[in-house]
C-alpha cells in the first residue's frame, strides 16, 4: 500500500466553497472527454487532481478559467460557480474571468520581456495600477508572493528568460497573481523541474495556499500526498472518487482508486 502521506499543512483556514461543479460535461467534436464531473473546491486550501495521462484532469483544469474556449471543436456543457456565479455565463467576460482565475502551466513560459515586465503585464492590461509607484509595489510584492524577489531585486530589468527552470516557474507565479486573482490553478508545475527547484515550488505552493484556492494537477501521487489537503482521482473521463487527501491515499473508498495508487492502473 502507497505510504501515508506527509502533508505539509493539514489545517485549512477556511472551508468555505470556492468553486462548484455540477454534471460537467466536455466534448472534443465527437470524443467526450469529461463526463459528469461533480465537485466542490474548498477556499484557502490545495485541491490535487491526479490520474492517468489522458484521463481528463487538465481538460477539467482549463474549465475552470475556459481556456477550453480556445479550442474550436471543444463544448462545455453543465455548470461551474465561482463564489456562487456561473462563469460559463455569456455576460462573464473571459479576460476578466482569467484575471480572477490565474494559471501556471507545465513548461515555464515567461514572455520575452525583463523580469519586470513579465509580471507587470497583467495588472498594465487590467489597470490595477494608477502610476509606475504603484506598478512598482505590484511587481515587488508579487515577487515576494512568487519566493523569487531575493534573487532577481538586482537584476528586474534582465529578460525573464534568462533565469533558470526553476525561477522561471516561480516567475510565472509571480506573474499570474499579480493580478490579485482569488483562484491559481497549476497545470503539472513541476514536471518540467528538477528535485531542487520542484521542493522550492511545493513550499511555495503550501504558503500561498493560506491566500487563494489553488488547484494543481499532478502526475506524482507523492507531490498530491504532500502539498493538498484535498484529491480528486480521475480516470477515463470520470472524477472517480474526491476527498481528504489522507482519506483517498489510506482508505480510497473505490476500487480503481486503490488500483492507481498502488501501482495496478496508470
């Protein structure tokens, strides 16, 4: 059996439902992808999606902000509530929705600008800032928030693309709650990092979980073990099973899940 997991923090300040899920559904022309997904995702706390490759964790992910709008033969169907309103709503303005729901995505992205203006881009865009005195406390702080500010203070204004793998993944963090957003979702943050940068990315992820909603998708079953407070095993397009992350790694309650877990099904 997997090993009891050792989360980072098991308090969860708030418990107060950020997101809702009820019968989502998601097509890729004729391919259904998501069926019936059903979930609510507790404020202030980590939620991990695990599951096989293509089993439909990261397709459920990019619901949440609908960044599935891009994909022209994609179709959402079902509702999906933030802070009790329907984001699929066609008065929700996705740019907007987008600001308030901030993502990271597997491979570090930082656009080609300085470090300065990669996290200033969105709050520019979004007009957070009256003058380069507030833009200048935006980025400093974002930077604290992103654990990265200590290593690039000296250097803003170097290109973003120059940093290493790791700093760079902090990087995006930074940038994407620059923009004051109450949910981050973080599609495999860590895949693409080695051990070093990924334990300084899970910390990361532990501290800010005390701020928003975080949601992270995750292949390592050890990462989901040690960073959320809650699971959602998905396979085949199906949430199998969702609970206490200690609950689904010690005493999953469905069979395919214990099958995962242990090795069986991947």
């Amino acid at each position: 059996m997997y090993d009891a997991p050792n989360t980072l923090g098991d308090t969860v300040d708030q418990t107060e439902t950020k997101i809702s899920a009820r019968n989502v559904q998601v097509f890729y022309g004729d391919n259904h992808a998501i069926k019936d997904v059903n979930v609510d995702i507790e404020n202030k706390s980590v939620t991990a999606f695990i599951g096989p490759s293509g089993c439909g964790k990261s397709t459920f992910l990019r619901c949440i902000n609908r960044m599935n709008d891009t994909i022209d033969i994609c179709r959402v169907e079902g509702d999906i509530l933030l802070d009790g309103e329907d984001i699929c709503d066609k008065k929700v303005d996705p740019v907007q929705l987008r600001a308030k729901v901030g993502m990271v995505f597997q491979k570090p992205n930082p656009f080609p600008k300085s470090i300065y203006d990669n996290v200033a881009y969105g709050p520019r865009i979004h007009g957070l800032a009256k003058n380069k005195a507030d833009l200048d406390e935006i980025v400093e702080k974002s930077l604290r928030r992103g654990a990265i500010w200590n290593e690039v203070k000296d250097r803003l204004h170097a290109p973003g693309t120059g940093l290493s793998g790791g700093q760079q993944q902090r990087l995006c963090i930074a940038r994407a709650i620059a923009t004051e957003p109450e949910v981050l979702l973080m599609d495999e943050p860590c895949s693409a990092l080695d051990p070093i940068a990924t334990a300084q990315v899970e910390e990361l992820i532990d501290e800010l979980r005390h701020q928003y909603a975080l949601v992270i998708v995750t292949h390592s079953m050890q990462q989901a073990a040690r960073v959320s407070q809650k699971t959602a095993f998905f396979h085949l397009g199906n949430l199998v099973e969702y609970g206490d992350t200690s609950q689904i790694f010690t005493n999953p309650k469905d069979e395919r899940t214990e099958s995962y877990i242990t090795g069986r099904i991947g």
